[in-house]
C-alpha cells in the first residue's frame, strides 16, 4: 500500500511528486501523460523564473525533475478510472486494468477541453473541426472558418490562424470578450474597417456542423434576435473552455455546479478525509500552472502533517 | 543504421505532437521522410487523400496510414512491439 498516490502529471502533479519524494512518503504518481493542458502552446511566457519556454520543453523539464526525485514511482500512459474506499485508504483502478492501493490520494487531474455537444461535431471530428488550432491552423490557408469562444484560448485561436485563412469568424456566446486585454486588442485590430478579416459574431452559438465529406458550414443562432443562419465554411476551431477531469471521484467528494471539486483553500482538503486536490480540477479561482504548483504543495505538505501523526 | 519501413510524416510546424512523433521515431531509431503541410500544398492534398481528414499528425508506414500521435497503433505497424 502506498502512502501517497498523485493523480496528474502536470505542473501541480509534479510539484506535489517531487515534495513527497522528498518527505519520503512511499508514492506513485499515475499520469496519462507530462506536462499538462500547456503541453500545445508554443510559448509560455509567465512560467516564473523562465522568460520563454515551449510547452513541450516544460512538460520535458518537468518530467526529468520528477524522475530525478529517489524513491518516487510513476506509471505513464494510464487513466484513473475510478476511486473507491478501502480500509484505511483507498483503490485506484486504472484504464489498463491496475488497481493500487493508498491511504492518501492527491487528484491534480487538470481538465479537458469543452466540445461543442451539438449535430454534426462528431461525425466532422477531423474532417474540419478542430480542437488544437496551433497544430493544425496551417491546413486552412485561404479558408473561411470559425473559431468558437470569447475566452484566451480562443482569441488566440484567431491569431493563429491570421496568417492563413481568408475569412475568421469569431462567434461569441456573450457581448464581452473575455481574456487578456492585450490579446484582445490584437484581436480588434484584425476586425476594422469593410474588408476586416476578422469578423465578431456577438451573442451567438452554433447549433449545428454541416457538411458532406468534410465541414461545408454552421447553423448558428442570435440569442438576442433569436435569428437563425448558416454560415458556409470549412472550418470550425473550438475554444469554449474547459471540463475538469473529476469523474472518477465524484462519488466521494463534494463537486459544485460545474463539475470542479471543492478544496480548503488553505489545506487544499475535500469533503472526503483522506483526498486533497489541486490546480484546475478545483474550484481554484484562477486557472494557472504557477498557482497549480502552489496549491499542489500545500497539499501534499499537508498531507505530510497527516502522514507524520498517523 | 536505416529501418525496413518506409515512414512519411505530414506535419505543421507548431504542432506539439508531430515533435512528440519524430521524438518517439528517433527514441527507436527510425528513420522517416517529413512533409510540412503548412507550406507544402502537394503534400497536403496527399495528406487528405490519404487519411481523409484534415488534423496533423498524419503518419504513413509502408502505407498503413495513422492519424495523431498514435504510440500503440506507431509500435505495431512498426513491429516494435513483441
């Protein structure tokens, strides 16, 4: 039985690895992957104590300062399925059918990103939809797209792709746009003038995806004109935001609304003795590799304090 | 040392897991033909021919054609795996 199993292989994961390492706790940390939800982004510019950095070469960073770490063991490339309470402690099955056993459990599982849950997004998965814009942006030189959101990731969705589509329709469910102001302003400064290449579409949402073998168009609707349309397109980039990864605890402990775990924010404890949590997988109120870290290691610290009395 | 597959990978210059895939080649010494689709249009037609749709990475080994950064779907059509 371990004393510690981490749930994540991002920042907070590997913050809260290498702090139990050191605190020699006996601990397994099960991630599907390093790095995190930065892992795509070609430039981090806010990752302290490192002016610029890939999200690749953070995740490669990370990942050699956890395995540098004695006593730590790290099962890569698996899923946590589900959690479930033990005598004193808890099982962890995962995706390739192992099951662990620990007495604390540390979930920094991040989240996922949104879809749009509408017809036709499925079956154009790939064939026009996309959900890496920075991977695949290139493939639509000369194309009319629309990139769906209001948030960072979104207006950044639009520069990226900038420089190679022909016509970008950014679709906003709301009035406001919502990430950095300096983002946003690079954005505005594409959607001036008749032949602005960027075009905002405030207060709507699209209903459905259409095409034949690939993306021909949406269907999308004014909510406050109530007006339905079709737009003809080829590309539909989704940047709507994100699900935190909690569903194979939430049995166990207390979840709000929308999904993310509630924490102690100065023990970063849930509702159920013996799981902490950290990073975007909870109710933090601001979604951030540095403040993950944090948190992380107020966790584990505290579950150090745990270990100690036990 | 060269290998007995003929590997092709189409991919975008940002694209994270295209640098994840060449990685994964070089860690098994495999050698392979890159094809940037950002820049090449030909390559790009024959991307979407190949595996009919439109999302890097695509990988082509000995025309068994795999789309992203696929490691179990990579490893059998390589042999690598016992």
């Amino acid at each position: 039985m371990y004393d510690l199993v981490i749930i994540g292989g991002g920042p907070g994961g590997v913050a809260a690895g290498v702090y139990a390492a050191r605190k020699k706790m006996k601990t397994l940390l099960v991630t599907d992957s390093f790095g995190g939800q930065s892992l795509v982004s070609n430039d981090i510019q806010n990752w302290i104590g490192t002016k610029s950095i890939t999200g690749l070469d953070l995740a490669k960073s990370l990942e050699e300062h956890l395995r540098a770490q004695p006593g730590i063991e790290i099962v890569e490339g698996e899923l946590v399925t589900s959690v479930s309470k033990r005598d004193g402690g808890f099982a962890v099955a995962t995706n390739a059918g192992r099951q662990i056993e620990t007495r604390y459990l540390l979930v920094v599982s991040g989240s996922r990103r949104r879809k749009l849950g509408v017809p036709g997004e499925r079956e154009f998965d790939g064939k026009g939809v996309v959900y890496c814009t920075t991977c695949d942006a290139p493939l639509f030189g000369g194309k009319t797209v629309v990139v769906a959101g209001g948030g960072n990731s979104a207006l950044e969705g639009v520069l990226d792709l900038v420089t190679y589509a022909s016509k970008i329709y950014l679709m906003v469910r709301s009035e406001v746009l919502r990430g950095d102001p300096l983002t946003q302003e690079k954005v505005r400064s594409h959607a001036q003038g008749p032949d602005a290449k960027v075009v905002i579409l405030w207060n709507s949402l699209i209903q459905e995806v259409r095409g034949d073998k690939f993306v021909t168009g949406v269907v999308y609707r004014n909510a406050k004109t109530d007006e339905t349309k079709e737009l003809p397109l080829e590309g539909v980039f989704v940047e709507i935001g994100l699900i935190p990864n909690a569903e194979f605890v939430k049995d166990l402990v207390k979840i709000n609304d929308y999904g993310h775990i509630i924490v102690d924010g100065k023990t970063q404890q849930t509702s159920c003795p013996g799981i902490w949590a950290a990073g975007d997988v909870t109710d933090v109120l601001y979604e951030q590799n540095n403040i993950s870290v944090g948190d992380a290691i107020k966790a584990t610290l505290n579950i150090y304090d745990h270990f100690k009395k036990s | 040392m060269g290998n007995a597959h003929h590997v092709i990978i189409y991919t975008t210059p940002a694209c994270v897991y295209c640098k994840k895939t060449k990685e994964f080649f070089g860690r098994h010494s495999i050698s392979y033909e890159e094809r940037d689709v950002a820049t090449d249009q030909r390559a790009r037609a024959e991307m979407v021919q190949k595996s009919e749709q439109l999302g890097v990475p695509v990988i082509d080994v000995d025309g068994a054609i795999i789309i992203g950064f696929d490691q179990k779907n990579l490893e059998t059509a390589l042999g690598l795996k016992v």
